[in-house]
C-alpha cells in the first residue's frame, strides 16, 4: 500500500513575522505602562494633604506651611470670641486637602473679642476720616460718593453704625458727599402766568431758572366798521389778551409750563403793558 504524504513549506517565514508583530507590541505596552506609572510617580510626587492651621499662631503657621512646600497668604481680619487674637480663624483649602507643592493657602486671622467702639465720621472729610480710623486700628472699606445738596467730600453715611457691636470685621465704609449734580438735574417748569414781575422772579429764582426778558403786550382795540382790522403779515406767538388787564401782569411764558427745565435755563415773559 502506498501512503501518501504533503508537506508544507513555507510557515517558517509566516511564524517568524507573527513573532516579531507579538513582540513589538508588547514592547510598545510595556512603553506605555511605564510612562503611564511615571508620571503618575511625577504627579503624585508633588502633591502633598494641606496641614490644620487653625488656632496656629500667624507665624507657626508660616512655618508649617513652609516644611510642606506650601505659601501661607493672609487675606483677612475677623473679630472672633473663640479663638484668640493673632491666630488662624479659618484656611482655604481646608486641611487634608491633596494641593500641589507651592500651593497658596488662605488664611484669615483672628482679631479676638471687639473692643474698639465705631466712630461716628459724618461731617468729617474722607483724609480726616481715614485719619481716625487708623488711630483706632480700623480699616477704610469702600469709599462711595452720592450727588446731593451741600458741601463737597464730607462723609454723609456709613457702614457700620456709630458704636455698633458685634461687627465682623475692623473696617469702615463711608459715603461721601459730591455735591448737587447740576448735569441730571431736571425741574417741572412752574407756572408764571397771571404774577406780577417780581413775583416771576422770585418763583424762577428758587427753580434755578434764568429770567432773561420781558416783553409788553398791548391789548388790540375792538374792531369797527370805520376802522376796519387789517390782517398783520407776521404771526404773533403771543396769546392774545384782553382790555382791561391790570398792567405789569404776565400773560405768557417760553418753556411753557410743566415742561422739563433744568438748573440755569433761560425764561422769556410776555406781560401787559
């Protein structure tokens, strides 16, 4: 009997590239593995769990800061009745916090119980008023000006009150005085029909208002068949009047009234003659 036998060539050169494929490809894994677990070892490296501050003194704080590659930032003064006077009050980020190194953290100092009364800076100017303040060991806060009648840069409010307890924090905002604001001004124009001139004046005068003419108004004479009325080839703008009005009186004004006028605006009168 005769028995058939194939062989096959040819897979040694196939095994050969499925080998050196396998291979790189565990090469490139292993690549990535590892730089994956190096930076991961370069990031973590760096972080560090942010110590508990409070009730530290500023300085021991610093230092604790320090030792942990860490910046110590003091941003505010709060009055406090439970931690004493020169010590942390709070911190940001809180502690055991994961920051990296040279992380800046927050810290707000206590100034203790409140001793210092308020003190009352209406009527005084801002320089005379910060002046007091820093006398006091208080801070100027917010400095805010308001347009209205009376003296320029005199203090007309402020925040807080005038010995008000229980204040959070060693600092003062005041409100100061600009003085009218001439620009957004606006009045109603009053009505000066039917007042002598001196009157006028009086009642313009306390709007701010200009008078700067007065023009007289003769009535017209009744109209009659001998004398018949001829057309004037001008319009007049003048209401007309009648006879017998007591003379001196005002019988017209421009801006009319109720119209919006501001401070130093001009009026022109018509008034019988």
């Amino acid at each position: 009997m005769t028995t058939l036998r194939v062989r096959f060539v040819g897979w040694a050169p196939v095994r050969r590239f499925f080998n050196i494929v396998l291979g790189a490809m565990a090469m490139i894994a292993v690549a990535l593995v590892s730089a994956f677990l190096a930076m991961r070892l370069a990031i973590h490296g760096r972080e560090v769990k942010v110590p508990q501050l409070t009730h530290m003194t500023i300085p021991e704080a610093s230092r604790t800061a320090s030792a942990l590659g860490l910046r110590l930032q003091l941003e505010n003064r709060f009055y406090s009745p439970d931690v004493a006077p020169g010590q942390v009050l709070a911190q940001y980020p809180v502690a055991g916090a994961t920051v990296r190194r040279q992380w800046p953290v927050r810290v707000t100092e206590s100034l203790g119980i409140q001793r210092v009364s308020i003190p009352d800076l209406k009527g005084e100017g801002e320089r005379a008023a910060a002046i007091n303040l820093r006398r006091l060991g208080l801070d100027m806060g917010t400095v805010a000006h308001v347009s209205m009648p009376g003296p320029t840069g005199i203090v007309v409010a402020q925040t807080p009150a005038p010995g008000a307890k229980g204040v959070d924090r060693p600092r003062v905002s005041i409100l100061l005085s600009d003085g009218p604001d001439e620009a957004s001004a606006g009045y109603v124009m009053p009505s000066l029909v039917g007042l002598t001139v001196s009157a006028a004046y009086v009642r313009a005068g306390a709007a701010g208002l200009r008078i700067i003419s007065a023009e007289d108004v003769t009535p017209n004479p009744p109209a009659t068949s001998a004398t018949p009325e001829i057309p004037s080839a001008t319009p007049t703008t003048t209401p007309a009047v009648s006879a017998g009005l007591t003379p001196g009186i005002i019988v017209a004004q421009t801006p009319l009234a109720g119209h919006r006028v501001a401070r130093g605006d001009t009026v022109q009168l018509s008034l019988t003659h």
